[in-house]
C-alpha cells in the first residue's frame, strides 16, 4: 500500500509540473515566465515516474538512468520509493524554487553534498543536505550568506547561516 501512495505522489507531482510547464497562459510576456520551461530536478522525477509506471518499476537506462539530480535507482535496480526520497525531493525543491521565483538578480547557488560516511540512527539520520549562498534576509543586513541545509529523517529541516559576506563571490570559493 505504501508504495502505491508513492507511485501516486510521484504522477501527481508530475502531473502538476507538466500541466504548468505546457500550459499557453504562461508563455505570455508580462508573466515573466517561459513556455515549456525545463527544471532538472522535475525532468528527473519525470523520468523516474516514467519507469514506476511503464517498466514494472525496474529503472531504465532511457529513463531513470539519464537523471542529473535524483540518482537514486542504477538501471536494472527494482525501485523502492520511500519517504526519505520524497524529503529528499522536497528538500532540493525549496532551492529550486527559491532560484525560480528570484527576479532581483540575487539566484541561489547550491551544491548538493555527498554522504560517504556511515548513517547513524533514526530519526538523526541525514537524508539530504546541501550547501548554498543566497541573499541575506532583510532582517539580518545586507550582502549573501553561506548556509547548511539539512532534512533529517523524522521529517525536520534545519538551515544555519555559516557566514556572510558583502558579495557572492566572497563565499563562492569557501563553499
């Protein structure tokens, strides 16, 4: 039953993406947005979502062994959805979103940070993480800051502010 409500999840986040990014109401020019905009991390899903339903949930090379971002499942793996990818994939989507609605000039940079180490026990477990810069809150001055993202395995997020700096550029190198 659980991996029916994941196969569920997945169509119909795809479904959300594809209905927005095909739709003609937002190719007009005062919305700001293009027509048949691509984004990665939806490709991936898409992908992914492709081999749940239409190869028996046996990753593909076509499919799932073409994704950038979500490398979860190797083609030939029989695939497990779970909750921990799903806050995964929620985790990498508030970065995503952040660089999507940024008009002023001030993109997010982030780079996604690859746990080798041993896991530890639930809840602590890490699930994602991921390193980034982007524009100070109002409240907290001006300038960019270097943050630590993390989703753990309970569900809970965390981000702390590492360091800051007048410029990106200043903590492009530190990170």
């Amino acid at each position: 039953m659980a991996q029916l409500a994941y196969l569920g999840w997945v169509a119909a986040v795809d479904g959300a993406w594809e209905k927005y990014r095909t739709n003609p109401l937002y190719d007009r020019k005062d919305s700001g947005l293009k027509h048949g905009q691509e984004a990665s991390l939806f490709g991936d899903l898409h992908k992914i979502r492709n081999d749940l339903l239409k190869n028996r949930g046996i990753a593909q090379d076509r499919n799932t062994g073409r994704c950038t971002e979500l490398l979860w499942f190797k083609p030939g793996d029989r695939m497990h959805m779970s909750l921990d990818r799903v806050l995964d994939f929620l985790h990498r989507l508030g970065g995503y979103m952040r660089n999507f609605l940024s008009g002023d000039g001030k993109v997010l940079v982030a780079w996604c940070v690859k746990d080798e180490g041993p896991s530890i026990g639930e809840p602590y477990r890490v699930i994602s993480n991921r390193v980034f810069i982007e524009a100070l809150p109002e409240d907290r001055g001006s300038g960019f800051g270097l943050f630590i993202g993390m989703v753990f395995a309970d569900g809970l997020a965390w981000t702390v502010l590492v360091r800051q700096a007048a410029t990106r550029k200043d903590l492009v190198n530190e990170a």
